[in-house]
C-alpha cells in the first residue's frame, strides 16, 4: 500500500495487542511477553484490535509518548499512526498517550498496571537486573485502573491524597494518604501484588501503612526508618476548581493554519469531508479528518494538531483524540446538536431464498436455516406471584388470574426458584401504559418492601408494558396481556373520562398478537382493531363475539403456529376457529378490522446483541455523574461503587455493601438518571427496563456477563483494601460464624481453631457458648419458596427492617437486632433458616449475615486476636 509501512500490513485481523517500538526511522514489533514494558525515551504504536457482537473488528490506535523522547521520535509516531489508520480502512480512533497521563481505556489494556523505565535503550528489557536489591518508591492514583508514577524516594514525595508504594529488598511498603479513596488503596495493591510476584518472586512482606497511625504499629515504625524518622507532612494544597464551563473552538485546517469558526452552536453539517478540523473542547482536543482527504493531508493535520498543543502551553494531561469521518466517538458526537444516527442494515428473507435457489441449482443441499432458540435465561421450575397494585396496596392473584394483565394496571411479580443451591427471588414491577400516576408511584416502594421481606437473594427490576425483556415473559408459561384494567383507581379514571373504548369486553371484538418465546411460553398481546396492527411476520387470533379467525403472517415462524392453539384453549375454551393464512383472508375478516389498509410485510430479524459497557456512577453537586470502566471484568464491582451495565436493551444497576445507595428505591431512581438525556451519548428511552443487583446476590444471568470466578465471593468481609490485603497477606477469607440475636454479638475466623478460638472468646466476654445446631443445614425441600409478607404486614416492622438494602442476610441481621422485629425463638428449636443461611451457604451470604454495614471485618478480627492472645 502506497505511504504505508510494510509492518503494518496484515495487522488487526485477529482480537488482540499489536505493539512497535520506534527505532531511528523503523518500526520494530515487540514480543507478546514484552507487552506493557514501555521505556521513558522511546515512543510506540499501539493498535487493540476488537471483536464486536456484529463480528465487526472496532481499532483503536495509541501512539505512547515517553516523557524523554526525542522530537523527531514524536513526529515519526504520529506519522505512523496515520499510516497505521490507512493500512486499516481508515476506520480506526487514535489516541495520542503522554507517559503519566495515560487515558483509562490505554492502561485497561495492561492490568495491573505499566511502570515505565527510565532507560536509554529497549534492548534493556532483556537484561537481567536484580531490581528486587533496590528501593523504588511510586505514586499510584486511579480507582479502576492504575497509573503509576516513579517518584524521587524522598519523604518530600509523599502527601495526604495520593497512595505510595515503597519497594525495597525485603518487604513492600504501602502508604495511604488519609484523603486517599479506598478504592485507589485497593488498586494499589494490585500493583504490590504485582512487584511481589516479578521483582521477588513471590517472596517477600507485605506491609499497609496509614497515614497519621503510629501508635503500637511496628510496620509504621520500620516504613518512616527509611526517611531518617517520622515527620508530619505538610497539608495539601487546594486545588482551585472552576465552575466556568469550557469554552468549545473550532477549527478548520489549511495546510499546517488553523483558521477559527464560528462555534456557538456546532452542527454536523459544517463538517466538510475533504477537509479536516481540530475541536478545542478545553480539557480534550479533536482532530477530526473527512473520509476524502488524503494520506500526506492527515499527517499534515496532525503535525498541526501537534503544534497547536505546543504552541498553547497546554499540559500534557489534555487528552488528544484523532478520528476520521464515520467512525466518531460518542464524546466527539456529544458537542454537536445534531448528529444523525446510523441506519442499519436489514436482512431480507428474499435475499437469503435467492442465495439457497442458486446453491439448489447446482446440486448442493441447501437445508432451511434453524431459528435462533432463545438462550435459557433462568430456572423454570420455579414458583410464581402476581399481586395487583390498587390505590397504594397490594392484592394477590390467583393461578389462574395472575396470567392476565391489563394495560391500565401496574403488578408486582415474584418469581422464586433455586440455582447453584441458593434461593434466589426475582422482583418484577410492570407498568401498564395506561396505568394510573397513583398506582405508579406506589408500586416500587410495595416492591421493595416485598424484597426485603423474604429469605435469599433478592433482585428486583422494573419493566414497562410493550418493552418486556425475554427475562420477563419467560417466567411466564403463558400470559395474556388485556386492554383495560381492574384497579379501582383506573376503574374511576374511565368513569370521569366517560371512556370505555379499547377496553377488553369478554364476548366482545378484540385482537391479539401472538407469539411463543419457547415450546412451553407463549403470549398474547392485545393490539389496536385495525389492519396495520398486522405484521407479516406475526401470528393473530381475532374475536368477533362468540366466532375466533387464527391469522398466519406468511413470514411467521413455525414454533409460533404450534402454539396457537394452546393460547386459544386460555383465551375462549372449547370455542372453534378459522385457520385463515395471509393473502386467503375472507370479507369477514376485514370487516372486523374496518376494511383492508396497508401493514408491515418486512421480515422482523433479530437484531445483533449490543456490546456491553460497564459505567461508574457517583454524585457531584448532586447531579449524577457517569464514568465508563474500559475491559471489565469482576474485579471491577468494588463493594464501595454502584456501577451499571449498559445492555442497550435493559440496564443493570450494581450496588456494592459499601457504596451509597442505602435501598432498592435509590438505586432504582439512579437507573432512571441514568437513562435521561445528558447522562448517555445516545438517547435512550425512559423505559428501558432496570435491574437492581446487590453485591452477593448477583444471579446468573447477571454474572453471564462476566468471566464469573464464584470462589472471589469468599471475600466479602471489609471493603475493597481490606479483603484485598487480607488475600495477599496469605489469610484465607472464608469465614465461620454466629449471631447472637440477644447480645448483638459476632464472632469470625479466618483459618483459626474454631472451637479453641470461639469458646475463648465467649468465655472472656462471660457468655455461653453457642450451640453448634444453630448452623444446622435447612431442612426445607429444594425449590420450595419462602414465604413472603404482604407490604401490610411490613409496614408494622421496625425501621431498620424496612431499609435494609440487599439480600434477606442484611436484613434477617436488621430484624434480629429489633426486640420487636420477631418472637424470641426457643433454645431447643432453631428457628426456620432459608438454605442461603445454613451451613452449605456460599461465604458471600454468611458474610454478609455476620458483617452489616456499620460492622468492619478488621473490629471482629481484632476482637479474634485478643482473645487468641490472652488464651497463649
């Protein structure tokens, strides 16, 4: 390819990272086994080749800056990049990276971390130092990646804000400033587990120093040593926080000269495509080229968008984003008023008919393409509840009512069943369209207090009529969805509007669209009494009165027929029916649907799943702010965040047991922010349905997202540093213990003599020991559901019961605390446990049931410690 390195050509056919070094005026590729060893004085090509759900490959190029480079190296980088950009379509971002000032998504794809090395030359990288002999100091920063920073080693470098690590020959040091998040001083230690595993070889101590405790800390005395003795630090410095908004300059570039225009109101039409333009947004600067410039006119542009940084004394912590025309990122789109969205691409059956005639033809044998069967999302040998929401309270459905919702209604759905052993019980509020405000705004707060009522693992979501996830109707065996409702308050509401039509009449006129999700689900939705309420691609059953036509789209799918007649026997039992097909309809037919009109004859493809993108949430000034976390993975779900998944179609929100949002409500209400204007860069509507999973509750088709290891929920007690330094302290995190209802008192282990250990410390506080039965497994058969209390019978518990947010552990522990939450149970009878509180629990639940949040795991091992040492 004509202006392309030779290096270049071949690449990003497969998911990975593909590194160059500059050296003089050649590209040299590095190894995989020297990826994310990076040399302050050389410059590099980055490419990240992904995969997404479409089987699109998406490039990201980064060209990394080292902080000695030499200029000359810079250029040639940028240069590269461009060239880099053309051998790939010119489909890729670019991202220009500074040593230090790395961006998140960059460092995401080192985990956990990249220290650079101060040397002159990468042939170094093979050398054979013994790095473990010298003491190194590092400033870490960052809560979900690490940048990390060689400092002087000096007692000058440290301060109050940041996180240090002191590596000498013997033992890691770890200071953290006490204005320090606790999420960075658990990043930091991934960083320590990573020295100690590359520069000793696993061998060598671990020591947390925290800034401001000297007293009885012998670690602490031996850390300040280093400096000549302790000293204070002094204070921080406020930084000055500008409440301006950045001022947005646009300009076009001609040759290397930047001419300004005018950026009041930026729309998409003023960008020219054989131009290109430079988007000054203050704190990040874009280049964004148009798809007809040339090769020499790009580099042109960015040597431009160099000497601008330059040229206004910016700080290499601006970040600098290199685009070309059709492949903008969202942040770029999101200063621009208008910015039409991408049409996709529909798949035609005629197409695919066209393809498997031609292949016929010439003797192949061509077999129909199986539909995609839907994925098995959940158990379905659960149990289900419906209740009706009615003028703020609740009634229960029978078995027979509860697979029949009405438009004008709202209902809370309980569907409980057994996965991995545990009990879980998923929570669904369903809004009607045409539901009433009244019953709207009660249905959340009923919901979760249905949720904190049972036993389990509690999740609960909000769904809204005609935007259903598969999740919700699989529950499902069969559900009739009406138009209507039976509230009172709705029942009023048509009264006063004197309105009654499209409401569903028994042996009246009415059209349902059907549809199967499985061989054993099936729904039927009520729609408008028209033709164009007709799809080629669907199933109908109209009723005229006491006679029934079953309507087959010519596009319809077979497993949707095989379940007509199922649907028909709920709809009007023992009533006959009309098999008419499209195109064969009689007169009759259209006369109940008020005469012929044009409907959809496109077939309805599934579309392509959307990639998943996980987001940090957090509250400035009150309003919700959102920072995306690039390549997660579990380790991602700190028990201080509340993070959300962003699946297009529904929206997960993760509370950790340390964050926050203190109830269901909250989190619920962060979704619906979430989903507003301003918070995405794409418009997404208000009822995109919101789970809410708590830390230790996550089921699996949440944790199906991820690369699930169940054994990291053994570390569930403290917060994120505490559980990560326990593991690399070499402590075991499982747990064994009890509560005692009347004293309030708890007792762990971590890997210690149970019964020595348990019976001393009982023994010290002057109580007896508790009996061993109390951790008897559950004797309630497997699949049985708890019992559940109706929203009446939980307004009468305490408070603290009402609030507790997470799963049934938390609040069981709440309720335990209350003398009047329940009746004392009797010495000689254990009361009734659910099977995630007996002894073949998972460590997360009893973890939680041990720990709530106003308990820290390092007060009970402490409490442990004592007594052990008295007892020696």
């Amino acid at each position: 390819m004509k202006g392309v390195d030779d290096a270049f050509l071949g690449v990003g056919d497969k998911p990975g990272l593909d590194i160059w070094c500059i050296v003089g005026s050649s590209l040299a590729p590095l190894a995989k086994s020297q990826h994310g060893k990076f040399y302050a004085r050389n410059c590099y090509i980055i490419l990240n080749t992904a995969e997404l759900k479409t089987g699109v490959r998406r490039h990201d190029v980064h060209y990394w800056v080292g902080e000695e480079a030499k200029e000359e190296d810079c250029l040639m980088a940028s240069d590269k990049a461009v060239e880099l950009d053309a051998a790939l379509g010119s489909n890729t971002v670019q991202h220009r990276e500074t040593q230090g000032e790395e961006s998140d998504k960059f460092l995401s794809y080192f985990r956990p971390c990249i220290i650079p090395v101060h040397s002159h030359s990468p042939s170094h990288m093979e050398g054979s130092r013994n790095k473990s002999s010298q003491t190194t100091m590092f400033s870490c920063e960052g809560e979900h990646v690490a940048r990390v920073t060689e400092v002087v080693f000096s007692r000058s470098s440290l301060d109050h804000k940041g996180v240090f690590i002191v590596d000498t020959a013997s033992k890691i040091f770890v200071f953290s400033g006490c204005n320090s998040s606790v999420q960075t001083r658990a990043k930091a230690l991934d960083v320590v587990r990573h020295l100690k595993e590359n520069r000793h070889s696993g061998r060598c101590e671990i020591a947390a120093i925290e800034d401001g405790k000297l007293v009885g800390d012998s670690d602490a005395g031996e850390f300040w040593n280093l400096f000549g003795g302790y000293a204070p630090i002094p204070r921080d410095l406020l930084e000055a926080v500008s409440m301006n908004m950045p001022l947005e300059k646009l300009f076009w570039i001609n040759k290397r000269t930047l001419v300004p225009m005018e950026a009041h109101l930026l729309d998409r039409e003023i960008l020219n495509s054989d131009r290109s333009y430079i988007l000054d947004c203050s704190t990040e600067i874009f280049l964004w080229m148009g798809m007809t410039t040339l090769v020499s006119e790009r580099k042109t542009s960015v040597t431009a968008l160099e000497d601008y940084v330059h040229s206004q004394g910016r700080s290499s912590a601006v970040r600098t984003v290199i685009m070309t025309e059709g492949h903008e990122t969202d942040d770029f789109k999101l200063h621009f008023q208008h910015w039409p969205k991408i049409v996709e691409m529909k798949l035609y059956d005629a197409g695919r008919e066209k393809v498997a005639a031609i292949f016929k033809h010439h003797g192949y044998d061509v077999t129909e393409i199986p539909e995609h069967e839907p994925q098995q999302l959940i158990s379905c040998n659960g149990s289900l509840k419906v209740w009706l929401v009615d003028c703020g309270c609740t009634t229960l459905l029978s078995t027979e009512e509860q697979e029949k919702l009405y438009t004008g209604d709202c209902y809370i759905v309980q569907y409980s069943y057994v996965e991995d052993g545990k009990d879980y019980h998923l929570f669904f509020a369903w809004y009607g369209k045409n539901s009433i405000k009244e019953d709207s705004v009660a249905t959340a707060s009923l919901m979760s207090s249905l949720a904190n009522s049972v036993k389990g693992h509690p999740v609960v979501a909000q769904v809204f009529d005609g935007r259903e996830p598969e999740l919700f109707f699989s529950i499902f065996k069969s559900l009739i969805i009406f138009k209507g409702g039976r509230s009172a308050a709705y029942k009023n509401h048509v009264v006063q509007k004197s309105d009654r039509n499209g409401c569903h009449q028994k042996d009246e006129v009415a059209l349902f669209h059907v549809q199967a999700l499985r061989h054993d689900c099936v729904q039927a939705i009520q729609v408008d009494l028209v033709a164009t309420s007709l799809n080629s691609s669907h199933c109908y059953i109209l009723q005229d009165h006491s006679s029934f036509f079953i309507w087959l789209g010519s596009l319809s799918s077979p497993s949707d027929h095989n379940m007509l007649d199922r649907m028909m026997n709920k709809l009007c039992p023992f009533k006959q029916s009309l098999l008419v097909r499209e195109g064969s309809e009689p007169d009759d037919f259209w006369k109940v649907l008020g005469g012929r009109s044009e409907y959809s004859k496109e077939k309805r493809v599934k579309g392509w799943p959307a990639d998943r993108h996980l987001y940090a949430c957090r509250f400035e000034q009150g309003l919700l702010k959102v920072k995306e976390v690039f390549s997660f993975c579990q380790d991602d779900l700190a028990t201080e965040e509340t993070l959300v998944l962003d699946c297009n179609n529904e929206i997960y929100v993760w509370v950790g047991l340390h964050s926050d949002v203190t109830s269901k409500e909250q989190a619920l209400n962060i979704g619906k922010m979430f989903l507003q204007d301003g918070i995405l860069h794409d418009r997404r509507s208000i009822e995109t349905t919101v789970y809410i999973i708590t830390e230790g509750d996550e089921p699996a088709f949440f944790t199906d997202f991820f690369k699930w290891d169940s054994s990291k929920q053994s570390s569930m007690v403290g917060n994120s540093f505490e559980r990560k330094l326990a593991l690399l302290k070499g402590l075991s995190p499982k747990l064994e213990g009890f509560i005692i209802a009347d004293e309030h008192l708890v007792k762990t282990t971590l890997h210690c003599n149970v019964s020595n250990d348990c019976h001393d410390m009982f023994r010290l506080l002057g109580m007896q020991t508790p009996d061993r039965s109390m951790r008897r497994p559950s004797l309630r058969r497997p699949g049985v559901s708890s019992e559940t209390s109706t929203p009446e019978h939980q307004q009468q518990r305490p408070t603290a019961a009402r609030r507790a947010f997470g799963s049934a552990s938390a609040g069981r522990f709440a309720r335990e605390r209350s003398p009047a939450a329940a009746p004392t149970a009797s010495p000689s009878t254990p009361s009734p446990r659910s099977r995630s509180s007996s002894s073949t629990s998972t460590p997360t639940a009893v973890a939680r049931q041990l720990f709530p949040a106003s308990l820290h795991a390092s007060e009970a091992v402490h409490a442990l410690s004592n007594s052990t040492s008295r007892r020696r």
